[in-house]
C-alpha cells in the first residue's frame, strides 16, 4: 500500500495519519476481530475520474477504497488468489502475479516473429460496471465454499462506490473469473487478455464481410 502511494478513501484517512495517529497494528487489529465477530462492515469506495494514459482528454473511472478496507481486501486477496490463479488460462495477463500487461504485449511481439502479423483488438467498455454481481458469485461459489469468506465478499459488493460522476461497480479481478474462457477460434488465433482488453494475432487477415 505505501509502495502505491495509494490515495485515501471516502474517509479522506491518508496512511500517514494511521502510521502517525492510528498506530499500524491497530489497523490491522481491529478489522480483524470484527471480522471474527461478524461485525465488519466495509465503506463505500470513493469514485474517481483519472486520466488515461497518453490520452491527455480522456479518463476513466476509478474507485479507491479507504486503507482500513484495503487492508481488508489484501488478506482476502491472500486467500483467494492461490484458489483462481490454479484456474486462470496462460492467456489472461493483468492484475495476476507475475503476469503484467507488458508481458501480454510480449505475447503478441512473439506471435509476431511466429507468423501471425494480423492483430485483432477488442476493449469491453464499461466492464466491470456491466459484470452481474450474482452471476460473478456464481463463478466464484464454484470454488469457495467458505461462508464467511463469501460473505465477506457479498458485503464489499454491496457496498458500492460514491461517485461524482458514475458507478464503476468491481474489482479487475472479476473480469478475469467471468471472462475466463476466450472465444473459440479453432486455433486460428493466439489471444493474449488483460482484464477488459483482448489482443487477438492471427496469421491471416479476415475476409472481409459483404457490403
């Protein structure tokens, strides 16, 4: 969390006040005794416009939530992520250990230099607002069946985000447990994913269609 200098939730609580004010071990103590008592409830995620990269009038939603929940949601990423990444296809990049976008562009300068020159790109807008939070349960009960744990889940869900603007609803991770089967080309393609985005290479270029 420092290392992101991640900025302060709804709360507007930095984490140079828990370090200076908090005290560190309570923000890790008291969650976690409210977890076991059944007493935790997480705040709204405070909702951003941040620019896109190299697009100076372009920006996309952001939702941060405040550092008490995100320590949260890092022990909950710590016992989820060993379950889905045994899951997850070679192709899906981003938001994955190891697995930076950058390598997903590596996928395609290697297919490149195989043959396949032809390059299909395929961005979801909206996606992780477009995602179904009970269909995204339904994918995840498929593997956990802890009730506390998928609690815990359902609550920060629901949650939801204060926006100025408009709603981003989940987490990247999502997008990769309901988008985790990519389309069935027959192995005409070699797809690289990283979380809404999808680079396709092929080694012909598609036939146009008529008209």
């Amino acid at each position: 969390m420092r290392a992101d200098n991640g900025a302060p939730g709804i709360d507007q609580t930095t984490l140079d006040q828990i370090e200076h004010e908090y005290e560190a071990v309570r923000l890790v103590d008291e969650p976690a005794a409210e977890l076991q008592e059944g007493r935790y409830r997480p705040l709204p995620a405070r909702g951003v416009m941040i620019p896109k990269p190299g697009r100076a009038e372009e920006y996309r939603p952001l939702s941060i939530s405040t550092v008490r929940d995100r320590v949260v949601q890092a022990a909950l990423k710590i016992v989820l992520e060993p379950v889905f990444e045994a899951d997850f296809l070679p192709c899906s990049f981003g938001f994955r250990p190891k697995r930076a976008t950058h390598d997903a562009l590596q996928v395609v300068i290697d297919e490149a230099w195989r043959g396949r020159r032809w390059v299909v790109e395929t961005d979801i807008a909206n996606c992780f607002s477009a995602i179904p939070h009970d269909r995204l349960m339904q994918v995840i009960e498929e593997h956990v069946c802890d009730q506390a744990v998928l609690k815990l889940i359902r609550q920060i869900l629901r949650a939801g985000v204060m926006w100025v603007g408009w709603p981003e609803g989940i987490s990247p991770s999502g997008s990769h447990r309901s988008g985790r089967k990519p389309l069935d080309l027959s192995g005409s393609c070699h797809p690289a994913r990283a979380a809404a985005d999808l680079l396709s290479a092929f080694r012909f270029q598609c036939a146009k269609s008529p008209g």
